[in-house]
C-alpha cells in the first residue's frame, strides 16, 4: 500500500449513527484525520470520537471555502438521508474543487407481508390524507411540523429527541426520547394512546424499525414520508462498504 507523507484529511458529514460509527472506526487509523461536521439542531449530540465542527457553512460557496481553507482531501456525507440541502450543496462544493465526494446513506425500508403502508412524498401530503378523528403517532423529527399543528381536527402524539422550538397547539402531546426502542415498548405506547395511525419518514436503519414491526403486528395503517429523488448517487450503505471504499482511495 502507498504510504502518504501526512494522515488525508476527511470531511465527514453526520449527525447520524452512521457517522459515529466511522468516525470511531478512523479515529485510531492514523492513515486519516477526520473533522466530523454536525447541523447543530440537537442541543445535546451523542459523542463523536474526532474533531468536531458544529453549524452551517453558508450555502455551497462556504462549504467549498471551508474545504478549501481547511486543506480538505476527502469529504464523506453521512448526514441523514432527508438532508437533502447538504448533501447537494456537499456533490457541488467538493466537484468545485475537484475532490471525491462518497455518500453513505443506509437503505430505505420495505414494506412486508402485513404491511398497511401509504406512500406520499412529503410532510404536507402525510398531513393531508389524515382523517378528522384521527389519533395519530408522529415520528418526523421537531422539523416541518406545521402541516400536522395546523390539524386541530386530530389527535396528534410527537414523538422526538428535543422539544420543538414553536409553540405546541393542544391538540398535539410531546414526547421526548432518544432511540433505538423495543416493538414491545412500541405496542404499549400504541395502544395506551388509542394509536389508529403512525405517520413517520423512510429514514431507513434498525434503531427507530420497532414502530414499524409493532404497528404491522397491530394492524395499524402507516402513512410513510417517502425519500425525495435528489440526484445524489449513494456509494455505500453500510459503514464497512464505505471503509472498504476508503481503503482503495488511499491505495490510489
């Protein structure tokens, strides 16, 4: 393998458990030196094993004078896969520099036998097809939230890692936490709060799955916010493929 004179320095893209997981597995390889990159829209983030960079660049023109500045080799998005803006602004800022960008970006879910899906594309559609009565369990984050608060037709349970940032309507109850939750939690929670309806994103992963296993073994109807065609080609959906992917471009 060819040995380089300095670690390559890495821009990673995340805020997702993804990325923590690459960081960790870099961050004794001295091959690499990573800056892991979060939004900064949770107050409290996990704890990333690198250097860290909290906030936004400024559009695609300060991403490229961040990569620029910062003497960046590589950038690595693995930010969640509804971050759209970033991840299109990460494709243009790094092509206007001429380095190589890799997308890592877990695969969608699948409906399974038993499964009462409906597929829309986005938060104001999943809004619009509720039926007045409604007790629905929200899982989209404390983002785009309107659509659903302006629903005072519906009972709306929320559930998300911090409270959101407008005021909450009564129709709608918060509940903070964190994942990864069991299908048995998931059930009760369900069941507890007459539930006839889940209305969540295709973020994809085994941490958040539970809802969807305990709503298919109740029956319930899930109203699933489908991945938006961005154009970014993803180039790994595990965080082995991407190092595997790594290990050939310092081989280059």
């Amino acid at each position: 393998m060819t040995q380089c004179r300095r670690p390559l320095r890495v821009l990673l893209l995340g805020g997702t458990r993804e990325a923590r997981e690459l960081a960790e597995a870099l961050s004794d390889d001295g091959r690499w030196k990573v800056i892991s990159s979060l939004a900064g829209r949770t107050r409290d983030p996990e704890a990333v094993p690198s250097e860290i960079r909290v906030g936004g660049f400024g559009g695609m023109d300060g991403l490229a004078a961040f990569l620029k500045e910062g003497a960046i080799d590589l950038v690595v998005d693995a930010t969640h896969p509804f971050a759209e803006v970033i991840s299109r602004n990460a494709v243009g800022a790094a092509g206007q520099l001429g380095l190589p960008y890799l997308r890592l970006c877990r695969p969608a879910w699948r409906g399974e036998a038993g499964d009462r899906w409906q597929s829309v594309a986005n938060v104001q559609q999943a809004a619009d097809v509720l039926s007045p009565g409604h007790r629905v369990f929200l899982t989209i984050g404390r983002q785009k939230l309107a659509p659903f608060f302006a629903r005072d037709d519906v009972r709306i349970i929320a559930r998300m890692i911090e409270a959101p940032t407008v005021p909450v309507p009564p129709h709608v109850e918060i509940i903070l936490a964190r994942p990864p939750f069991e299908v048995s939690d998931e059930a009760e929670l369900m069941q507890a709060r007459e539930i006839n309806v889940l209305v969540t994103k295709n973020a994809g992963g085994p941490s958040v799955e539970s809802k969807l296993i305990a709503a298919r073994n109740l029956g319930l109807p899930v109203i699933m916010i489908e991945r938006s065609q961005n154009g970014v080609p993803v180039d790994a959906e595990t965080v082995a493929e991407l190092i595997v992917l790594l290990d050939r471009h310092y081989a280059t």
